[in-house]
C-alpha cells in the first residue's frame, strides 16, 4: 500500500451516499477532504503510538493548497469542482412530504383556530423555508434546532428594531433588518437562511406586523418556530433511517 497512489473517487463518495440512503448536506468534494483529513489525523494517532507511518497511504495534499487556485482568472472559478449530489429515494421524499405538511398545517390551523380570533398570528412565510430545511435536509446545521430558533428570533428582534428605527425609511430599514440580521447570526452561531425573511418581514410585513412591536420575535416568530421543531422531532425520527436533531446547542 505504501507504494501505491490512495485516493478517494467521486464515484467512491457517491456510492457511499446512495447506501446511506438520506440526505447529507455536503458536496464530494468538501467530504473527500473530511475524509483525507480523518486519515491524516488516524495516521498521526499510529505514528505517535509507535507504529510504523508506512503502515499509511500516501496522501496526497489537497488540491489548491499549494496555491495553485490563488491566480486563477474570474472565469476559472465558474468551473464546477464536484458533482451534483444523488437524488434521495421515495420514502425520503414522503417523509419530508409528510412532516412539512403537518408542520405547515398544525401552524396554519392554531393560527386560525386560537391566535387570529386575537389579532395574531402564528403563521409568517419565511416559514416555507424553514419546512424545507428542518424536513427535507434535516442533517444540515442549518436545520438544527440552535440554528431554526435562534435564526428566526435574533432577526425578528433585528428586523424590528431596524423599522422602529429607520422605518420613515423603508428601503433603509429592510435593508439594515437583513444584513444586520445576518450578521447577528453569523455572530452566534445560529445562521438559518429564512431569518432573514423573518427580518425582513418585520419591516414590509404592514401595519398588522408593525402593531405587535416586540412581540413579533415571540409570536408568531419563536412560537411557530417551536411547532416547526416539535413536529421535526416527531416525524423526522418514525423511519429507522432517519434521526433529527444531529445536536440541540
């Protein structure tokens, strides 16, 4: 083996994906890497331990660490580096299916049924995208539960602190609800793509919206959010193939 060339294929990858049968957020390349990296790590461990290092394959350093990437003109970068990702099977599909629509649905009904009689909500349409995550890619960190409730509540606060702020201004305000809110969750580690329409809902939502002020990161932001993740635990960990969260914090 120590004479020989070791490398992982995108083929290799992909078969190893198929046979998992779900979804991984990750593309060939970023998981060759972690691979490599596992391997180097492994062989340091042996080596340490006082095993031979030649008991390892050759690994070969990453492509682009040598700087071979740090000339490459604009249009060179448009070039795809990996494949796109297999296509997940039926019953993945039906059990993403399946949560985001009594996910979707048990929202939609409390809000019709206990909230709206009371001049609230507990529906809002970043929500959407929230069902795709937490029900279609549930392995991702954006998914987790950390990042689905801290997301939509830090850039609901953001979202209504920029429109009592700069909301004379509309166009000021959404676009400081967004990027601050962005930058609130890059901060705390909670990024969830939908929480910045969750912030930018706060500024263009109307006047209904604007009346809840500070209530809005509570309900109907943090309470839908909660009845997102209470029907992911659910669903998301019936089928033997499928667990959710990956971590809570």
């Amino acid at each position: 083996m120590e004479n020989q060339e070791f490398n992982i294929t995108d083929e290799d990858l992909r078969s190893a994906l198929k046979e998992l049968k779900t979804y991984v957020d990750v593309t060939d390349e970023d998981l060759r890497e972690i691979y490599r990296l596992a391997l180097k790590h492994a062989c340091e461990r042996l080596a340490a331990s006082g095993l031979p290092c030649e008991s390892c394959p050759r690994l070969d350093p990453r492509p682009g660490d040598a700087g071979t990437k740090a000339g490459l003109k604009p249009a060179a970068k448009l070039k795809p580096v990996a494949q796109s990702p297999p296509r997940v099977g039926l019953l993945e599909i039906f059990w993403s299916w399946l949560g985001a629509a009594i996910g979707i649905g048990l929202c939609a009904w409390l809000s019709s049924q206990f909230f709206e009689p009371r001049d609230l909500s507990l529906f809002i349409g970043s929500f959407g995208a929230s069902a795709v995550l937490v029900y279609a890619a549930i392995k991702s960190p954006l998914a987790q539960p950390r990042n689905l409730i801290g997301g939509h509540v830090i850039s609901a606060f953001v979202g209504v602190a920029a429109w009592q702020l700069l909301g004379g201004t509309t166009w000021l305000a959404a676009a400081a609800a967004v990027s601050l809110a962005i930058v609130a969750m890059l901060a705390t580690g909670t990024v969830h793509p939908p929480g910045g329409a969750t912030a930018l809902i706060a500024v263009i939502g109307g006047q209904q919206v604007h009346n809840l002020g500070w209530l809005y990161p509570f309900v109907p932001v943090g309470a839908g959010a909660l009845v997102l993740l209470a029907v992911a635990v659910v669903v998301n960990n019936i089928p033997a193939g499928r667990n959710y969260p990956e971590y809570w914090l």
